[in-house]
C-alpha cells in the first residue's frame, strides 16, 4: 500500500486508513486544471517524511503526479488522473491499482489563499450511510490493506448527491501541501 498512499497523500490519492471508495467510470478528461495546481509541492506523509509532488500536464486535460520521499529521490511513484470542476468543488479521478480493488477513486481538492493544495478523500462511513440510504449503491470489497466499496451509479448521479449541501461533510482532509520553493 505504500506506493498508493503516496498517491493518496499527493492528491488523495486517497486510502485513509485502507479504506477506499471506487467508481466505475473515471472522470471524463473534458476540462483542464487550474493552472496554479501544475508545478511542484511539498509535505510530510503519516509517518513525517517529507514528499514532494510534482504535477504536470501529459497530454489535453490529462495529467500525473509524480511523487517521492525528498530523502529517497529516486523511489518515484507516477500516477495519471483527470480533473473536472462540478458545482463549487474541484475533483480529480485516478486509476486504483487492481491490488486495491481496481477501477477508479475520485478526491476533492481545492487551492487556497496560502498558496497550499488540500486534498480530501471521501469518508468510506458517509458513503456506507448514503448506502443505507439507497442514495448511492455499490459492492463492497476486501483488500489486504483494509475495506473498500465500488461504486455502481453514474457520475451524474454521484455528482447530484456531492453537490447537495446536506452532504457537505462527505469529505475529509487527506492531506496539506505547501508550493515549494523554487
């Protein structure tokens, strides 16, 4: 998992605890990121290293967080995602390896007034209650590193229940990168 977390911590990329929410369909690659989330960040993962991320466009509206230990250079780890804008939230979607359930995790992220990149994951207990609910369904599935659920509705429907303000609370910090000096 720690590959993944590197991820998770970079733009979620997302498994807080070894819990994973998944989708069936990325995000589509129709709308470019902002152009102040692209260059280079710094932070400290769970365990106090610090990390640098770098994020650069590839190709039209496609992009890749390259990450790695600022002590340990050259163990980087690459991931491609896509970004979209929905409502007043950004999002961003990136392949989940098959060892974690595979198919696709979507995160929120936003750029603040001090210049830092928050990322934030879905919460895997707010999704089991809009499960509960039958406001989102899914299949839930088991990993060494922890639980997951695979999401089953459209995108347009997981948007309609995000966008909705009673659902604010739906995401949780994942992590808090500083733009790196140049």
């Amino acid at each position: 998992m720690k590959s993944w977390r590197v991820l998770a911590i970079a733009l979620s990329f997302l498994l807080l605890s070894g819990c994973l929410v998944s989708f069936k369909e990325p995000l589509p690659a129709d709308q470019a990121a902002p152009a102040a989330l692209l260059g280079k960040w710094t932070s400290k993962n769970a365990w106090g290293e610090a990390l640098n991320l770098e994020l650069t466009r590839v190709a039209a509206n496609r992009y890749r967080a390259v990450s790695y230990p600022k002590s340990r250079p050259k163990e980087r780890e690459a991931y491609d995602f896509t970004v979209s804008r929905h409502g007043s939230r950004w999002y961003l979607s990136a392949p989940v390896p098959d060892k974690f359930g595979g198919h696709f995790t979507i995160a929120g992220f936003e750029l603040t007034d001090k210049h830092e990149l928050v990322v934030y994951n879905l919460d895997l207990e707010q999704i089991h209650q809009a499960q509960g609910q039958e406001a989102l369904s899914g299949e839930p599935f088991d990993t060494k590193e922890g639980e997951g659920v695979l999401i089953s509705n459209p995108l347009e429907q997981v948007f309609a229940w995000l966008d909705d303000p009673a659902n604010s609370d739906v995401f949780v910090e994942a992590a808090r990168f500083q733009r790196s000096a140049k």
